[in-house]
C-alpha cells in the first residue's frame, strides 16, 4: 500500500519558503554589491601596486561573483513546482548549483597555483610591492569577514546547503585576504618572494574549498542518505504510530535540502484495508512534520500477532 505525496494548499508553509526564498535572494544580491567593489579594487590596485597576489585574490573574488549568479539562477528554478518531467519537483538545481560552485573555485584555484608557481622558479622577477596594496588587502579581509557572517546567518535560518555554501566561499575569501596581506607586508619588509607564496597558499585554499564542494554535491546527486540522527528521528516518529508495530528497510536521499523517504511498516495482518491505510497515513504524517522531508512513501507489510490463549480452568 502506498501513499501519494500530495501537493500542500497554499498557506503558512508556502508563506514560509517565499520567505526564505526572498531571504536567500537579499543575501546573494548583497554579495554581488560587495564582489563586484572587491574585484575592481584589488585588481586595479593588485596591477598598480604590484602586488600578484591582490590580483590572485581578485580573481578570488571575482569567482565569488559568477557563483553569486550560479546561486541567483538556482534559486529561481529550483523553486519551480513539480510537472510531467520533474515529479518530485526542482530542488536539485539546488544540489547543481554547488557542484558548479566547487568546479569554479577549482578552476580558479588552479590557474592561482600557476601563475604563483612560474614567479616562484623565476624569484628574480619578484618586485617590492607599494604600500596601498597592504590597505587594500586589510580592507577585503574586513570586508570578506563581515559577508561571510551575514550570509551565514541568512543560510542557517533558510536551511540552504547551496546558500551556505556560497557563504562559506566569502569566508574561503576571508582567509584568502589575511594570507594575502601577510604576503605583502612581507614583501613590505623587504622578503619579496612572500608576495607570489602567498598567493600559492590562496590557491591550495581555493582549490581545497571547491574539491570538498564538488565531493559533496557529488554525492547528493547520487542519492546520498540523510544524516544517522535524522534517519533515527523518522524512525521513532514512525514507530511512536499506534498501530505500527515495527518497520524496515527505511531508506532517504537527498533531493536539494530536502529528504524522501521509503519504509516498509509492519501492520497487524487481521486489520481491514482502511485501518492499515490509516496507520498508514498516519505514520506518515508524523515523518512529515519534519521541516526537511519532502516526501514519505510507505508500504504496508501485514504481521500475524499471535493471540494469547486462555489459560485452563483449574479442576475443582
């Protein structure tokens, strides 16, 4: 036996997702503002003063702003309800999207380790760097520092995997400007190979961010299961169902940020049709007060409780 997920009526739940929705997209907007002023400045004072590993830090940033779009892109669609071609609806643009992230910050952290490395093996091209570019760095990491913990935030409340993921890569770039303004003011204090090393550890920082990214996107688009605490969760809702006297063959997956789920309910065998499908319903329902199931699937396996026998009358 089993239950069809049906679609929810417009009310607090929907008010709910337009919400987080406008959220996420308020977040995501406030970093294109604030990428796009970074990008510009620390490459034009990166080429002024200098300085290769500003620049590596804009094309830091500079990446932060296509994965802004990325992000901008997948939240629309992946609002999309369900259709023909996409029953469970469009959550995994969602899922898409951070792969795509992980692939961006990949690519770019590579071509940093590139250019960082041909300065390395020729350090007599290494040149002092002007003292702006100190400032400018100071100001990105101030700058980087204070993104980050505001997408964050926005992220946590919303519960977006892609949102936090785009947090985490302005936190990538945080960490990016303290390395880059340690390099300069080493190059400052006359050691002008720390210029072009930092901007290697920026790239081994980058391509870190983006193959841990990938991997995980990765593997929710392969049908990864929730976490063990939330499979135990589904589990004792379930089995909390009067009448469900055990279950098995529980399986999840990811779809997005959110969870379908499988299970096989065990039912007393003698009970009508209709009471199993209550039970059934009802096991299900409670599943689905969790925030992040999209969808619970049930199969009702009957079970034959044996009746206690009376026990024999004592002989007088």
């Amino acid at each position: 036996m089993r239950e069809p997920h049906v679609a929810p009526a417009l009310g607090a739940d929907n008010l709910d997702a337009e919400a987080r929705h406008l959220a996420g997209r308020r977040s995501t907007l406030v970093s294109v503002f604030v990428n796009i002023g970074l990008t510009i400045a620390q490459g034009v004072i990166g080429v002024v003063a200098g300085s290769q590993a500003l620049v590596a830090d804009s094309l830091h940033s500079l990446s932060d702003l296509v994965s802004d779009f990325v992000v901008l892109f997948a939240g629309h669609h992946s609002r999309k309800g369900a259709d023909t071609d996409h029953p469970y609806g469009h959550q995994r643009f969602e899922t898409a999207a951070s792969l795509a992230l992980g692939a961006l910050l990949l690519a770019v952290g590579v071509g940093m380790l590139w250019a960082a490395v041909g300065k390395i093996q020729h350090p007599e091209g290494a040149q002092p760097v002007q003292t702006v570019a100190l400032w400018v760095a100071l100001a990105a990491l101030a700058a980087k520092e204070g993104l980050f913990r505001y997408m964050l935030r926005v992220a946590e409340r919303v519960r977006s995997s892609m949102l936090v993921a785009n947090a985490w890569h302005a936190r990538s770039d945080a960490a990016s400007s303290l390395v880059v303004a340690l390099g300069i003011g080493g190059n400052l204090l006359g050691y002008h190979v720390l210029d072009p090393v930092a901007a290697i550890v920026v790239g081994l920082m980058v391509s870190r961010m983006g193959l841990r990214f990938g991997w995980d996107a990765m593997n929710d688009l392969m049908d990864r299961a929730a976490d063990e605490d939330v499979v135990a969760s589904l589990r004792d809702a379930m089995l909390d169902t009067p009448g469900v006297l055990g279950l098995h063959d529980l399986k999840t997956r990811k779809m997005g940020d959110m969870i379908l789920v499988d299970v096989h309910l065990e039912i007393q065998a003698d009970l009508t049709v209709e009471q199993g499908h209550a039970i059934a319903t009802e096991a299900r329902r409670r599943a689905m007060e969790r925030d992040d199931v999209l969808n619970v699937m049930t199969h009702v396996d009957p079970v034959r409780v044996p009746r206690m026998q009376p026990a024999p009358a004592e002989s007088a």
